[in-house]
C-alpha cells in the first residue's frame, strides 16, 4: 500500500477544553451540550467568537463573526472567557500522545496536526480501524472528541477532517475526490478565503468541481499564483510530505497580532522585518543557527495557515530570514486582511558545528537585498542594489546587537520603521 496521511483536528478545541475545566471545577453544565461560545474582549481585538457549540451553530452563530451578533442571533447564549494557558497544555498533552502513537508528527496549529501512518501501517489491519481506534483512544483518555481524515496527499487528509462533526473518521483519497470533494461549494476548499470564493463565484466557479475544471491560465489571470494553488488542490495534486521534528528538537520564533487588519502587502513585510531581527537576534544571542524558516498568517476571519522552506545552508543573519519569510509569505497570502503574522525557525544547530557550504555561499548569489516587493521571477527585486556577503551581514548585526545590548532595542531603528514602527509585539518564544 501507498502513503497514508491522518490529519488530526480536534472538535471545537477552545470550547471543548474550558468545558472539560469547568467541569472538573465542580460545573454541573457541559458548555458543549448548549448554545456557548469563547469570546474576549473587544477593547484588546479579541471581541469575536473564538469557538462555537454545535447548539449555537444551529442559531446560525459563526467563528470568527463579532460577540454582539452571535448574541442577536442568540440572546441566551452563554459567553466564556478564552484560557490561553489552558489551550497551550492541553495541545501538548494531546501531541505527547500522538508522537508514540507514531512520531512522524507535523503541528499546524494548537489543535491540529498530520501523521505519517506509513511507517506504522503495517501493525494495523487498515488504516481505517487505526483512525477509529486512536479517535476513541482520545476520547477515552482525555474526554473531548477529534476528527480524523485520512488519504495519501496532506490537503485531501485535511479536507476529509472537516467533513461531517463531531468525532468522526473519513477517508478521502486521490481517487474519491471526483465523488467526495468535487460536488461541495468551492467556499470550502483549503486556502479558498472570502476574496477567493467572491473572485471565483463571479468567474461562475461554485463548486470544486467547476475549479478543477477551470483553465489554469484563467484563473491565474484573475487570481495570479493563489488561483494555481487552488487548482492543484481542486485536483488533489499535492506533493509535499509531512515534516516531523524530533521531539527534543527546539525552535525559536516570534508572532505578532496587529493591532489592526492589514490588507497591504508592503506593510506586511515591514512586520515580517521586525520579527525577522527579532528572530535572528535571539538565534545569536543563543549561539545557534536555523536550517528551517517558516511564516503564518492568522486571518480576519480566524483561519490560520502556514508555509516553510529548508535553507541550503543554516543561518543566523537577519537579511537572510526576512528575504526568505518575504518570499514564503508571497508564496502563502491570499490577499485577505491579515490579523496575526509570525516568523519561525527550527532544525537549529550549534554555532560551532561545521556547516556545509551550498553553490549559493560560494557564488554569492544569495538573494540578500531588501525586498519590499518580492519578484516570482527573481530571488531579489528589479534595480536592488549589489547585494552585500554574508560575511559583511554578519559584521553588521554583531554591531546592532552590541549597540541594542548597551542602549537597548530602540537605540537602532531601521529606516523603513520610521513615522510607522509596528505597535509593540508579543515576546517571542522558545518552542519545544
């Protein structure tokens, strides 16, 4: 048998886990069983519904939508704070778990990840009784419920997770798409936003079907690279593997939620600049270098999504982070208004440790010149000046840093921060 991917989405998760809390603080109302939400304050941008019951969602209550209409739409609705640190906890107990049931684990977000099952396949008798057997596992264990969705390509096994809820197992393989995935609204295909689904629907595409079936030339022309990329998922064409990290294996990143949508791409990059020097500046204050670069992006609309590269050569250097986030987040943005973005890094590896060098180290070809608009074509923008050696680079941050050290972090500004230095961001953080 080929590859088989899980895709793990637990139901609801911010609800389900302040339910289970409650209820082991001696609650006698599972907020699950009623019309509730998770919702926060509006004054701190958080003043929409995080998670929804099924009860409220038959009152037509949607995540993502603001407090004050869930409540029109349902006076008694019952209103519960979000617990971030809770949420945090309960995804690494949840993820503890997954790892030994097979390590070849990829987190996406706090309540979803994929498995490889391939290497573990053959202890079981299909793949469909291993997914209902972890799922009931799950349930059993920790008392709240998961969806499982299995293929052989990452984005169908995704798919399939949001097919019916809650506490189910569906399969969607390269050769279902046609009867499973085709025949639903376009709106719900991966990474098909708000924007895309009105372009699309004015095209006279509504189903996946029609996009499958669509030119691609058409649908570049209104849709640029994006229209592409849901194309291929319209079509089940999807070749990237999951990518697991060894569990002892840390990464350091940063994220920032805005203090307002952003809808413009050059302003963007100046908040993926800032957390790019931020990034870099912890990696060398810890004496370490990154192998993996990746961004994400938190819509308006509360999906989340993310994208990373392997770098030829592990790096430190502040231009070479940003000039590569710049290029995944051209590769990752729909064009819908932004709410969180974040940078990251992982397969780190001590200073020290001999490096290989790639062609691009001994050519100097490496794309460091800023990038305020990334180029498809390009590695660095048209008319960019000579881009400088990494040596240099480094010269250059070792300086920023000792003067940051003694001065503090806005003793040095770059230009492109001036009249417009992004709001304050949230520290970053180690991630294990």
């Amino acid at each position: 048998m080929g590859k088989v991917i899980f895709h793990i989405d637990v139901n609801s998760a911010y609800l389900s886990w302040s339910a289970l809390r409650l209820l082991a603080n001696g609650s006698d109302t599972d907020l699950r069983n009623i019309p509730a939400i998770i919702g926060g304050d509006m004054e701190k941008r958080h003043g929409v519904v995080l998670a929804k019951s099924i009860p409220a969602k038959k009152y037509g209550v949607t995540t993502g939508e603001p407090i004050v209409n869930a409540l029109r739409k349902c006076p008694s609705l019952i209103i519960e704070p979000p617990d971030h640190a809770l949420y945090h906890a309960k995804s690494q107990e949840l993820m503890k778990f997954l790892y030994n049931f097979c390590p070849e684990l990829e987190q996406l977000s706090v309540d979803e990840c994929f498995i490889d099952f391939t290497p573990v396949q053959e202890r079981y008798s299909s793949p469909l009784s291993a997914a209902h057997s972890l799922k009931n596992q799950i349930r059993d264990s920790f008392g709240f419920t998961v969806n499982i969705g299995i293929s052989d390509k990452k984005v169908l096994a995704k798919m399939a997770s949001d097919f019916q809820k809650p506490d189910k197992v569906h399969t969607l393989y390269s050769w279902q798409i046609q009867e499973k995935m085709w025949p639903l609204r376009v709106s719900s295909l991966y990474m098909c936003g708000k924007s895309s689904t009105q372009a699309l629907e004015k095209l006279e595409i509504r189903t996946i079907g029609d996009l499958a079936m669509t030119d691609r030339e058409i649908l570049a022309s209104h849709l640029k690279s994006h229209g592409i990329l849901l194309w291929e998922y319209a079509n089940g064409i999807d070749d990237s593997d999951v990518i697991s990290t060894p569990a002892e294996a840390k990464g350091v990143g940063n994220s920032i939620t805005l203090p307002k949508d952003v809808s413009d791409k050059e302003e963007a990059f100046r908040y993926l600049l800032s957390l790019s020097d931020s990034v870099a500046a912890r990696l060398r204050k810890a004496g370490q270098l990154a192998g993996m670069i990746s961004v994400e992006i938190k819509y308006s609309s509360f999906q989340t999504v993310s994208h990373q590269k392997a770098l030829s050569s592990p790096t430190n250097t502040s231009q070479i982070i940003y000039n590569t986030a710049c290029q995944l987040f051209h590769e990752l943005w729909n064009g819908g208004p932004i709410r969180l973005l974040g940078v990251r890094t992982s397969k780190l590896s001590d200073l020290t440790q001999p490096a290989q060098l790639s062609f691009f180290d001994l050519s100097g070809d490496y794309a460091l010149s800023p990038c305020p608009e990334y180029s498809e074509e390009k590695r660095a923008p048209k008319n960019s000046p000579v881009s400088p050696s990494k040596e240099k680079l480094a010269v250059l941050d070792k300086t920023l840093d000792s003067i940051r050290q003694k001065y503090g972090d806005q003793a040095v500004m770059r230009g492109s921060f001036l009249n417009r230095t992004p709001k304050s961001q949230h520290p970053g953080k180690s991630e294990k």
